[in-house]
C-alpha cells in the first residue's frame, strides 16, 4: 500500500523546501526590517483611517502599495497623518535615523493624538460633540481646508471628510462623555490595526515568493529536476532522509520558527543579530543536501572537467547543466579545466533560468508556504513513514 520510495521522496522534497523556506523567511525578515516595512505599513493604514484615499483602480492601487514598501505614503497624500506623527507622544515612539517612525503604536496613544490633534479636551468636549459643522472644521484645519463643510452627508460635503464624520459619529455615540469618546476611538483604531496586519500579511507573502524564486534561481532548486534525482538514486534519498530524520528529531530552526513577529521589544541590532545567527545556522544543511542533490546556480571561477573513457561523459567538480555551456567543450574528450568570467556566469544563470522556469516556479510558490507550514509537515510525514514502514519481505526493490 505503501511504496517507501515514494515517502522518501516526499520526505526529501519537504526537507528542501523547509530549508529554504527559513532561508526565504530570514531573508525576507532581514529586508523587512532594514525597509522598516512593518512601520510604512502601520502609518500608510493610519493614513487611510483619517485621509479616506477614495477609489483607485487596480493598478494604481498595486503601484501605491509597491511604493509604499520603500517610501512609505507621500506627505502631500497624508497631511492629517503626517501632523499626528509629529505630535510629541507619537514622535517619541520612534527611533533615530532610518527608523524614526515607530512601529506599533498603543491604542491609548493614537486615542489621545488623536483629541490632542481636533484640539479637544474635557473643557470643551460637550460643546464640541454638539456642533457638527464645527467638529468638521476642526478636524480639517490640519488639511488646510478653507471652504466650509456642510454637512456629514451629502454632496456638498467634501470627500476627504469622511474620516471626520466617522469621528463626529463616535462623539455623537459618547453622549458627551469623553472618557467613552477614547474608548470608541480605540475600538475604532484596533479594527482598522487588524486590516493592517492582513496587509503586512499579504505584503511579507509577496516578499516570500520573490525571495523564494531567487532563491530556487541562485540555487538551481528546480522541484521537478530533484523528484527525478531522488526517485533514481538511492544513496541519494538516503542521505537526505537522513538528513529530514536529525532535523526532525533534533528541532534545529525551532528559535527561527516561533519568532513572534508582533514582538517590537526587540531592537533593530538584536533583531538583525537574531536572524543573521539563524542563517548562519543554516548554511551547512543547505550547503550538504546542495552536494548530495548536485544543485548548484552561480558557477565558481573555474571547474575541473575529467573525462571517463568508458563512459565518454565527464564528471564536473562542480554541478553544471551542460545545455548552458560551449558545444566544444564536449568535443575535447579529455580532462580540462573550465574557467568562467563574470559574464559567463550571468550568461549560464540566464540559460538556467530559460530551461528550469516551471522547477523554479514551483520551489518558490512551496517556500512562499512558509517555514512552519513545512516543518508540520515534516513532522506528519516522517510519523506516516514510521507508521506504515514496510516489512524486510516487503519493501520494494529499488
């Protein structure tokens, strides 16, 4: 019923994309904090709470969030954002030089930046809630509005009020209290920091998938070139289940696995201490089932070819396809030495790419699955085997 060839094949591929799924999840970590993703992406959601964008079409709205991932959302698109990023108890929050805008911000804060920004206080709360029009007109101040808004509704009312009447509505709904006000502002603002996190989510997950398919690209990782490899070479597959069984066992990358990515207490150095010891730690299985698979993308300076007589092939020091390179070299039939330039090997990894495109498609959209998606499976995996693993008499003759 079982056919153990076919679970160490599945072993061996669930193995390689854990592998390079951490590389891919530290990478994209790496990237994500050097950017300062996670605070572009928390001061573009409070942009859209108090600036209401309006409607885009698709690709403008793909180019914006692009942007947004390097620069962040303009000024001139975030006035009212960029007037509370400035305010004291929010400024603070931030750090020096690159990342001086912060990266979470407490529900408490953003309700009180926010009165601290309509300039309201207790004093002249009650006045302020009954009074529809002027609630608008403060608000906006911070936009440089001149014309007057007429209302909540309607047409004569300014589009880019709506993130004030969402405001006037939850003063209306405090019945004067501010203390209640503060409370639905806050309510108001974790919805809105739960979207956030979705976008991140989606954000982070393109990130995966394009780091993933340099990955599977720099390293010649092509799924479909590796379930041949390991369903024809025994020594192979066991080497590499091997390898599955110490990870598995072991629970090395476990420290890589449960980062939590909500953690802000880290520090930009200690984060990047962290990540950068993970991959180090990665560096050799990576590098030993590249051996034992014979995946290899970017070429060295040069490769030792011997030629066997018997046979009429050659045997490589390093991985090649030979589709990607010279003809002639083939026609020597005798040892040489292969010496490649820069250029050789941006040519080789272009031709890499044009005949493992469908491979590296897939290795990338398995690591775009993420690190503990693979290690669960892993686990199950290698339970299954050890469950259904097939008597001396019956194992399949391979």
């Amino acid at each position: 019923m079982f056919n153990s060839v076919v679970f160490e094949v599945v072993i061996g591929l669930v193995l390689i994309y854990l592998l390079y799924s951490l590389l891919a999840t530290v990478v994209s970590e790496i990237i994500s904090t050097l950017l300062g993703l996670r605070a572009k992406n928390l001061k573009e959601a409070i942009c859209w709470m108090l600036e209401d964008p309006g409607e885009s079409g698709w690709f403008k709205s793909l180019f914006s969030s692009l942007r947004s991932v390097f620069r962040g959302p303009k000024k001139k698109d975030c006035p009212v954002t960029s007037d509370l990023y400035n305010l004291p108890d929010i400024k603070m929050m931030g750090s020096s030089g690159l990342f001086k805008s912060p990266s979470s911000i407490r529900k408490e804060t953003f309700s009180s930046a926010i009165l601290s920004l309509i300039k309201v206080d207790k004093n002249n709360f009650r006045q302020f809630h009954a009074d529809s029009k002027q609630f608008l007109l403060k608000f906006n101040e911070n936009k440089k509005i001149d014309q007057p808004v007429t209302g909540l509704t309607g047409k004569d009312e300014d589009q880019d009020a709506v993130a004030a009447s969402v405001l006037k509505k939850l003063a209306v709904e405090s019945e004067g209290d501010i203390d209640k006000f503060r409370k639905l502002v806050e309510i108001w603002f974790d919805k809105t920091m739960d979207q956030a996190s979705e976008w991140y989510r989606r954000k982070m997950q393109l990130i995966l998938f394009i780091v993933g398919f340099l990955i599977a690209w720099l390293f010649c990782t092509d799924t479909l070139y590796i379930t041949k490899i390991l369903s024809k070479d025994k020594n192979a597959r066991n080497q590499v289940v091997a390898l599955a069984v110490s990870v598995n066992e072991t629970g090395r990358y476990r420290q890589g696995l449960t980062m939590d990515e909500k953690d802000t207490s880290l520090n930009i150095s200690q984060k990047l201490d962290t990540l950068l010891s993970i991959k180090r730690s990665l560096d050799n299985d990576i590098s030993q089932s590249a051996r034992i698979l014979g995946t290899g993308g970017w070429l060295p300076d040069s490769v030792v070819a011997k030629y066997d007589k018997t046979s009429g092939s050659y045997t490589y020091s390093f991985p090649i396809d030979t589709r990607c390179i010279k003809k002639k070299y083939l026609q020597i039939k005798s040892d040489l030495v292969l010496r490649f330039s820069f250029l050789n090997k941006v040519s080789y990894m272009f031709c890499l790419l044009w005949f493992h495109l469908p491979g590296f498609l897939l290795t990338a959209i398995a690591i775009s699955l993420g690190a503990p998606f693979w290690f669960d499976s892993l686990n199950k995996v290698m339970k299954l085997r050890t469950a259904f693993k097939p008597d001396d008499k019956q194992k399949v003759l391979t």
